[in-house]
C-alpha cells in the first residue's frame, strides 16, 4: 500500500501538486476515484481465496503517477500520467509467487484512471467498481485473476478521518482509506489449473504528493481480515539504520468504532527471517507486531512471496499471505509487505 510513495519519490517539484492537509473530508464514491491533481495515487487489493486445493492468496495493484515535466503538454499522447500495475498469485503449491507487471501512459479509455469512482484499466487489466461490487480482471501468460469484491461494511478512514502521517513533516502524509471484509468470489487459473474460488479481500486507497523522510529506507506494513469481522491495520516506517520513524495502527472489532494506537505504542520484530535465493534478501517473513501491550503474531501462508519489479517500479519487496494469531484467541489472514531490505527504495 505505501508501495508508490518511496518508488517514485525521484519526480522533483512537489509544489506543482496539492497538499495533503487535515481536516479534508473525504467523500464517496467520488474520493474512490483518482486524484491527478495528486502526485501519486494506488488501488490495492490483497487477499486470501479458498480453493479445491486449498488456500491461495492474491494481489492486485494500481498505481498512478504524475509526470511533472509532461503535464503541459496537451498532446493526447503525452505521458502526463503514468499508470502502472502489479498483480500476483501465491499458490503454495508450486512455493513461489506468480506475477505479472504492466506500465503505459494514460490514453482514453485504453489506458485511464476515472475521476468519478473507482475504474482504473491497463489494457485488459482492470479494477472497477461494477454496481454493488469491485470486479478485477488480470491476464498473464501462467496465471489470471478474475474476481468480484463485495464490501460487507463501510470504509475505515486510515489516520484522523483520512488523514495519515507517514513522518514528522507537515507534508509526509496521504490520504488514505481501506475497506476490509470484502467477500470474494470468482475464478483463478495457476498454470494449467482453473479453480473457482471464494474467501476474504482488503482493499487500500492513498494519494499523496510528497515523499517519505530522506532519513528512510523501507517500511513494514499489515492489513488483516479477522475473524467475526474486525480488521487490523499497521505500518512503520524504517530508517536506514533500522529504528521506526514513524508508526500507526487502527484495529476496528465487530460493531465498534475504530480504535487507533499512539505510535510510540507499536512495534515490530521479526521471529524467523527468509533469505531469498534469487537475490539473496533477508526478510523477516514471521513477525510479532505489538499494539498498546496486546501481541499479534504473523505467519506467512508461504516462505517464498518475494516480488521482483524492477523493471517497473524499480522495486524489490516481498509481500505476501500471512495467518494472524491476536490476544484472547483471535485469528485472521492479511497481507505482509516488507520493503527497503534489498537496498534503499529508490526510483
């Protein structure tokens, strides 16, 4: 979900952009829409789906990036926004993730990000909201995605009503939502295999126009379905010598309001590390993330969940399924994403 703010933090002139400033209340369904007149913007949908083989997890992005030195261009072909997409399958069955990228420059309807709600497409790639439910469609060459995504219950606004620090300066900060227990149901194919599928999904939205701390290397980051229908979401932001700048958490329980922790108050550690054999990354694949006292513990679905995208994006992270073991018997399934642990982020 913070994926694009250190990805792209090399465009220079943030003054071109609006803020992110308290207070803005967000608005729907037109804020599910894009934002250009915002540096950075991604939809991102992450999930886990049961299969006739067992459990599966997914994952779904969209970026969107302003290009500063094309925006006054008025060429319809000039690359003033830049959209790209990631999308991944970890089927534990073959014990690494599929995945698939893809970048072009906004044109029509090929290529576009609607401002109206949430409809953003790559080609054949897409994430729409289509009526009562999102629908995502992803074709690759050894796996696809094809699924609807029915919200359960309303939008939970990440930070003070939306609003989300990512640092101690005034600008380091999106805006920021997530709608958790969306209810998935569809199709996915892993290699030859075609299954229908249903299960439990999360989906982020953030806009920004200023990068992280220059002090930052990477960050850690957790959104969790649970049980009964709570949902838990945690970040920290990671400087270059590995102590947290900045951290947040929000854990909303079932028919209760959203409670959110005091950043001193969270802290991650790593219980078991997982170097990959590819690029020879150590990443803390099984965690124990510590809220106000109260101990939650992840377990990745799978070691390997390492995604390489540095042909797009210019990232390496890993970023995977997870089963969340909380206080007072409360299980869950989320995503883990761990980034700045090959090297710095950087465009």
């Amino acid at each position: 979900m913070l994926l694009a703010l250190a990805a792209f933090a090399a465009f220079a002139g943030a003054a071109r952009f609006d803020a992110v400033v308290p207070g803005r209340a967000l608005e729907f369904p037109r804020d599910a829409g894009a934002h250009p007149a915002y540096r950075i913007e991604w939809w991102y949908v992450t999930g886990e789906l049961e299969t006739r083989r067992g459990t599966m997890g997914f994952q779904v992005t969209f970026f969107r990036v302003a290009n500063p030195d094309a925006l006054s261009n008025p060429s319809r072909f000039s690359p003033a926004q830049l959209l790209f997409a990631h999308a991944a399958l970890a089927d534990p069955a073959l014990g690494r993730l599929r995945h698939a990228e893809r970048s072009a420059r906004a044109l029509d309807d090929l290529v576009a990000a609607s401002t109206a709600g949430t409809a953003v497409r790559i080609d054949d790639w897409s994430l729409e909201r289509d009526g009562a439910a999102y629908r995502t469609r992803i074709a690759s060459d050894d796996f696809a995605i094809d699924l609807a995504l029915a919200p359960t219950q309303p939008p939970l606004l990440q930070g003070d009503g939306g609003f989300s620090r990512k640092g101690p300066g005034p600008g380091q900060a999106s805006y920021y939502y997530s709608e958790p227990q969306l209810r998935a149901t569809g199709r996915v194919v892993s290699g030859r295999e075609s299954f229908d599928v249903h299960g439990i999904a999360w989906l982020d939205h953030e806009w920004s126009s200023e990068m992280l701390p220059d002090e930052a290397a990477g960050w850690d980051w957790l959104g969790a379905n649970l049980d009964g229908g709570g949902a838990l979401m945690a970040f920290r932001i990671r400087g270059r010598d590995g102590t947290t700048i900045w951290a947040d958490a929000a854990l909303r329980e079932p028919g209760a309001a959203p409670a959110f922790a005091a950043r001193n108050d969270i802290r991650f550690r790593s219980r078991r590390s997982w170097t990959s054999p590819r690029t020879g990354t150590d990443y803390p694949i099984a965690m124990d993330v510590e809220i106000e006292g109260r101990l939650w513990r992840l377990d990745p679905l799978m070691d390997d969940q390492e995604l390489d995208a540095r042909t797009s994006t210019g990232t390496l992270y890993w970023e995977g399924a997870v089963r969340v073991q909380g206080p007072d018997g409360i299980q869950g399934r989320g995503y883990l994403e761990l980034t700045g642990y090959a090297e710095r982020l950087r465009l």
